[in-house]
C-alpha cells in the first residue's frame, strides 16, 4: 500500500529503519552484493528537481550498500531512455538501476513498435516521490488569473504555447486533457530540461510554462507567475494558488516515480537495493531536498510497487487512447 507521510512520522520511521537496517548489516555483507559501483540512471539533464533528489538519495545509499552509487544523466525520450537501457540489459544483477518516470508507462502505448514493455521489462525496487507541477507565465503578461489565461486562449485558437519537458510527459498529457475539456487550441513545445523550458518562457519564445517546481525562486522573485498548481490541495509554499479542482478541472497530477532494475533480478538483491534506498528515502537530508521541491513523500516496497505499475500502465494506456496520442 502506498503511503504518504508527513514529517515528523517520516524521521520516525528513519530511526525505526536505520536500526532495523543495522541488524541486517552482517547478514548483506556476507551474500556478496554488492561488490562494485552501482550505476544510477537519471533519465534528465542535470540540475533539475529529479536529478537533485536522486544525487541526494544515491549519496545516502551510498554510505549503507558500502559502493558508490554513480548517477548518470540520460536525457530524451521524455525520460525514457533510462528504462529501454534496462530493458535491453541482459544481466539483471543489480548493478544497473534507474528511475521510473510515469511516462514509462505512456510511451509504449503511443508507439506501434514499442521498444520495451513496462510490465515485463522491469524489476521494481522502491518507490519514492512525485512532483509539485503548475503553470506559470512571465510576470508581465496580462493574466493575473488562470481564468484570464483560459479566457485569452480560447479567443485566441494556436496562439498560445506551452512548454514541457516532453511529448508523453504528465505536462503534456494534462495540458491536453485540460484543452480538450474547456475547448482550447494551443501549441505544445517540447524541451530536453527544465532549464531550457523556462528560459523559453522568460524570453518570450512560449506563452506559458508548464513544469515541477523549478520555477518556484522565479515565481518567488517576481518574474514568473504562477497561475495553478496540480496537487489535490494548494501547496504550503504557494497557498494563494488554486488547484485545478478549484478552478473547475477534476485533475490532479503529481507524475509519481520510483527505482527499478532489468527483469529477471535476483529478490534478495531487490531486497538489498530496497533496504538501502529505503534508508536513504527517509533520512532527514533527503526529507529535506523533498520539501526544498514540494516533492511529496510516496513510499512504496517492491510489491506494491510493481502491483501499483500494473494499475498505472492500463490507467495511462486508455488516457492516451482517449487523446488518440501517437508517436509513429
């Protein structure tokens, strides 16, 4: 069962974890795994929200496996390009593991050649977190209010221009869906980072920006405004902000994500690899690099993960029939 937890419960349940994990020490050591480096697939450029919280994360596991955990950036593919990496690998030992973005789940049923299969590619580990999104646009555009923004975009069919990190991303799969309920007509423009996306929007070259929590210093500066986040309940950083709900839209997107591995893997190697990102999950550096990005708190073990992947993967594979979304 997934779980979200608020703070003080989760620096408990740390405490709790850390002795349990303690114990189990000698136990680990004596099976041999693992014996070198692991590699860590982040599936965006560096410098974003889901880069930082992994480094964090990996630099905790790190001191509880005893070998280094090594990040490496993929970008493409709308995050992707981590998964078809394990997909492809033959050896599921456990030295190979990366994130799971929603669009794992997407990407194949947009595809009539698919290069990998979410539910039987894949060995799940842990899950972590999701994502605080919103839209924002430059503080001197005219739209105080999302129903402003909506109200000049649909008077102005093509007009209006959203970035995202990508085609199949929870951005883009909401903007649609949000475009197909109120009737609009607006430009999808994909970026590689978040980085890219926002300098997109602070130079004028799209409309409106749509992302995690990258923006916040932005919004907080005064050069960006936010006009609605996607969370079920306003945010505690941006509490003057509606939610979709309140303005109308029964949606809430939070792109939730974990860790896997290829297939085939050994379980009392997932096990090791769960306790130690498990660790790691809940310790009070990484609880904080969660908040420092309004990132909620989503545990889950490799049970309910994988049995929470099978839901996720047919719930997002009629989204895209219903859009009639297609990559080929």
């Amino acid at each position: 069962m997934s779980s979200t937890i608020g703070r003080r419960g989760a620096l408990a349940l740390g405490a709790a974890t850390l002795a349990t994990s303690a114990l189990a020490t000698p136990a680990l050591a004596q099976a041999g795994f693992p014996s070198r480096p692991i590699r860590m697939i982040v599936p965006w450029l560096p410098g974003g929200s889901s880069d930082t919280e992994l480094r964090v994360l990996s630099d905790l596991a790190t001191r509880k496996l005893g070998q280094t955990v090594l990040v490496e950036n993929k970008a493409g593919a709308t995050g992707t390009l981590g998964a078809l990496m394990m997909a492809q690998e033959r050896s599921g030992d456990g030295y190979l593991v990366g994130q799971m973005p929603i669009s794992v789940f997407r990407l194949p049923a947009m595809s009539r050649r698919p290069t990998f299969d979410p539910l039987a590619d894949f060995s799940w580990i842990i899950h972590l977190t999701g994502y605080t999104f919103g839209v924002v646009v430059r503080a001197d555009q005219p739209w105080k209010t999302w129903q402003e923004f909506v109200a000049y975009a649909r008077a102005n069919p093509g007009k209006v221009t959203y970035g995202t990190p990508g085609v199949g991303s929870t951005l883009h799969i909401t903007m649609e869906r949000i475009a197909e309920q109120l009737g609009i007509e607006w430009l999808h423009v994909p970026f590689k980072g978040g980085a890219d996306n926002i300098q997109a929007v602070l130079s004028g070259a799209t409309t409106v920006n749509t992302d995690s929590t990258g923006w916040a210093p932005l919004v907080d500066d005064g050069k960006l405004r936010l006009l609605v986040v996607w969370t079920a309940e306003r945010t505690k950083r941006f509490p003057d902000v509606p939610t979709l709900r309140e303005v109308g839209i029964d949606i809430v997107a939070d792109s939730p994500y974990g860790l896997a591995g290829p297939k085939g893997m050994d379980p009392g190697v997932v096990r090791v690899l769960h306790d130690a990102f498990k660790e790691a999950l809940f310790d009070p550096q990484h609880l904080a690099t969660l908040e420092r990005y309004d990132m909620p708190l989503r545990y889950m073990g490799p049970e309910d993960y994988a049995a929470f992947a099978r839901r996720i993967a047919g719930e997002e594979a009629a989204i895209i029939r219903k859009l009639g979304l297609r990559i080929d």
